[in-house]
C-alpha cells in the first residue's frame, strides 16, 4: 500500500542503498522499490528501467510460489524448483547482472 501510494523518488522515508551511498557501486536491488511502485502503477516500461532484472524474474517467482502451492497436484513442477540447477541459474543470473549494471552502467 505504501509503495502504491508514496513514489520512492519523491519521499525521504524509503532507505537507500548503502553500498551504492558508499561507494558507488548498483546492486542487484538498486531500484527496486522504484520498479515496485512503477508496477503497482502499471508502468511497465518505467520499471523496467528502474530494474530490468526484477521484472524478469517476477514470472520466476510467480511459478515458484505457484509449484510449491499446488506441489501435490504438479509435483514435476515441483521438483523443477528444488533442484540445484534452478537456484543456481537464479543466483548466476543475479550476480551476472550486478556485474554488467556496473560495468555498461544500467
């Protein structure tokens, strides 16, 4: 509700990230709370420039919660997300994008 209703680039409230107040440097998360309320607006575009990488791995997420929910009735899908190579590719992913944010600054 917070985030639909406050623009985090508009009110002081909303932390910041330490590592890049200290030294310059985006990780991973860097915009996300300004992605979050471009969302909760529906401006996908937008928030897709605060953080590319979380609206991409929103349908990650979605299909996680969604095979440990129904995991009884979809248990292939199930146990596609709690295989190693699922959360490996999840924190490859993470780390190649902190890396090429900073480098071609994105």
């Amino acid at each position: 509700m917070l985030y639909y209703q406050y623009d985090p680039t508009q009110t002081e409230c909303f932390p910041k990230c330490p590592l890049y107040g200290l030294w310059g440097i985006k990780c991973p998360g860097c915009g996300s709370q300004r992605m979050f309320h471009s969302l909760l607006h529906l401006h996908i575009a937008e928030a897709a420039r605060h953080n590319l990488l979380f609206v991409l791995l929103i349908p990650i997420l979605l299909f996680t919660i969604f095979s440990r929910v129904f995991k009884q009735q979809f248990p292939y899908l199930f146990n596609i997300t709690v295989h190693p190579a699922y959360s490996t590719f999840i924190v490859i992913t993470i780390c190649l994008w902190w890396i090429l944010r900073n480098v071609f600054n994105w």
